[in-house]
C-alpha cells in the first residue's frame, strides 16, 4: 500500500488561523516539504475556489498554479489532484496543463479529473451549471479526449460538448490519469477504459468492496487488466497516540474550534465523513480493513496539520509499517 496526503491548501478552513497570505502559503509549503522528506509517495490538492462547510471570505489557494509551484518546491513526491473539476476547464487545456507540470516536476504528475458538483463555485464564477446529465456528458467526452491528446497526434473530436481540431499538445507527455468518483454505470467504466487510478468510498470498507467489484466486471468487459489500475480511498484522520486526551492532542491544530466543529471543518462539509481523531491502533486496523478489500492507495487529509506537524509524522511512521 502506497499513501498520499493533502496540503493545507485552504479549502477546509485550514489557514484561517494565519492573517498573512504568504504565510499561510508558507505553512502550505512547510507540509508539502514535510512530506517530500518522509515516506510519502504524493501531495494533493482540491480543486475548488471557495471554503466548506460555507462559502466566506477566505484563502482559497487554486489547484494547477499551486502544482506548479509545488513542483518546484518538492523534489520526490508526486503531485496529485483531486480531482481537477472538469467544468472549470476544457480538456485540450487541461491536457496541455499536465503536461507542462509533469515536466516541471521531472515526471511527477498525478493528474486528477472529474465531473465536478459544487454549484456555488459555478454560479460565483461564472461556470454555466448544467444538469447531470450534461455535466456528466461533458465528463465523458473530456476522459476520452486527454487520453487521446496524450497518446496521439493529431486528434480530431467533434463531439457533443467538446471539439478539438489537431492542437499540439506538446511536449509530449502521459502522466498518470485519477479519475475520481464512485459512479458504476458512467465513471468505473471510464476508469476501466482510460483510467491509471481511481479513488472513491471515503474509507468506506463496505462501499469500496462493492465498487471494486463493479470495476473488475466493467475491466472484464471491456478487456482491461484489473490489477494494473491504482485503487484508491481517502481518510479525513487526525491520529494521537493509544490513550491520550482528543481534546488535548487536538489543541494546537485546532486553534479556535471546538473538537466538534473541528471534525466537521475536517470533513469538508460531508457529514458521512467526518474527521475522526482516531488512535494509531485504529488507523492500523483500518488500513488492514482497506487492503484485505483491494485499497491499495491511501490519500490522507489531517485536518490542522498546518499548525502542528506532530499528527503527520505520527501518521507517517503508520505508513514506514507497509
């Protein structure tokens, strides 16, 4: 099992006890060089513009121009997203985009997509938020074209959302495709066809199982290797040592909140996923739990963890384990 983990990027409310943007970018970076040293295979990033569990006025650091600069500011981790929203940008850019940070990074790119849901950021931004339907079209046709614009010259599409007319996508790269999203009918097909990783479930144990398992069928179906496809689950987690006091081991990541709403902040506004402050022995048995059911990529997300470090090295000597 290989892990990743997120950077203090904003998004969660996890700067908010820093006044100074570039201190609060330092912090950021501070995480990710963390990670660049330790056992850590990746860093992420959201892509998102405004703060969960409400929108308000505060740092929200962009997802492509923060992997670019990340890039180089690490020197081993690879870069990941997710996932980039698929609204936000069209494909041919976006394939244009990876390239330019898997070569900025020397080959380090994860890039992550997907059909994107937060229709606030739309609206506020000017996005037309379409129905399902249609976002889920866009998406669709958007996976099939950076797998072409990364594989082919040349590519002419004319689809129903997207069209491109031979752009030259160079320098000529394949980075690694993340396509995020549980979704069995449209998105496990599209990981099976186009997909190098996946990532859904949330930690889920009974979710993930079931997922996979529509995956297998849908690789069978279309003549894909299973085993080669990265599967992926994240874990919102903020681990202490065996017996010590939450509120007490939590106190200095969690700066103004209560341990209540610092779990919630954790969760990014998803109330099936909150942040659990959970012991080293429960993140071990949780992991084993993931990887007797195919999980064989953790992305972590230790809320806090731009104020006090102690949480990601305790949790980084978990991943020395595997």
């Amino acid at each position: 099992m290989k892990f990743g983990l997120f950077v203090p990027q904003g998004w969660r409310m996890d700067l908010v006890e820093l006044d100074d943007p570039v201190e609060q970018w330092e912090a950021m970076t501070a995480v990710a060089k963390a990670a660049d040293a330790g056992p850590w295979d990746s860093i992420w990033l959201y892509d998102h513009f405004h703060t969960v569990p409400e929108p308000v006025r505060e740092t929200v650091f962009e997802m492509w121009t923060t992997t670019a600069a990340l890039a180089r500011d690490t020197s081993r981790v690879n870069l990941g997203q997710l996932v980039g929203c698929n609204g936000y940008r069209n494909p041919a850019l976006f394939a244009k985009m990876a390239t330019t940070v898997d070569v900025a990074s020397h080959g380090r790119m994860y890039a992550g997509i997907g059909a994107g849901w937060s229709e606030h950021e739309w609206r506020a931004y000017g996005y037309p938020w379409t129905s399902q339907k249609e976002r889920m079209g866009s998406f669709v046709e958007s996976v099939e074209l950076l797998h072409r614009l990364w594989t082919e010259d040349d590519v002419v599409f004319q689809g129903q959302y997207h069209s491109v007319d031979k752009p030259y996508v160079v320098p000529r790269r394949k980075p690694k495709l993340w396509i995020g999203g549980g979704g069995e009918r449209v998105t496990l097909r599209l990981v099976a066809k186009y997909g190098d990783a996946c990532n859904f479930g949330t930690g889920r144990v009974d979710v993930i199982e079931q997922k996979l398992a529509i995956l297998r069928k849908h690789c069978d179906e279309v003549g894909r290797d299973y085993d080669e496809i990265i599967k992926s689950t994240s874990l919102n987690v903020f681990p202490i040592e065996d017996g010590a006091d939450p509120v007490a081991a939590t106190a200095k990541a969690r700066g103004r909140y209560s341990l209540d709403e610092f779990r919630e902040i954790g969760s990014g506004g998803t109330s099936h996923v909150l942040a659990d402050v959970v012991t080293t022995k429960q993140l071990r048995d949780h992991l084993e739990q993931l990887a007797e059911v195919g999980i064989d990529y953790v992305i972590s997300y230790i809320p806090g963890v731009a104020y006090d470090h102690e949480p990601l090295e305790r949790f980084a000597e978990e991943v020395r384990c595997w």
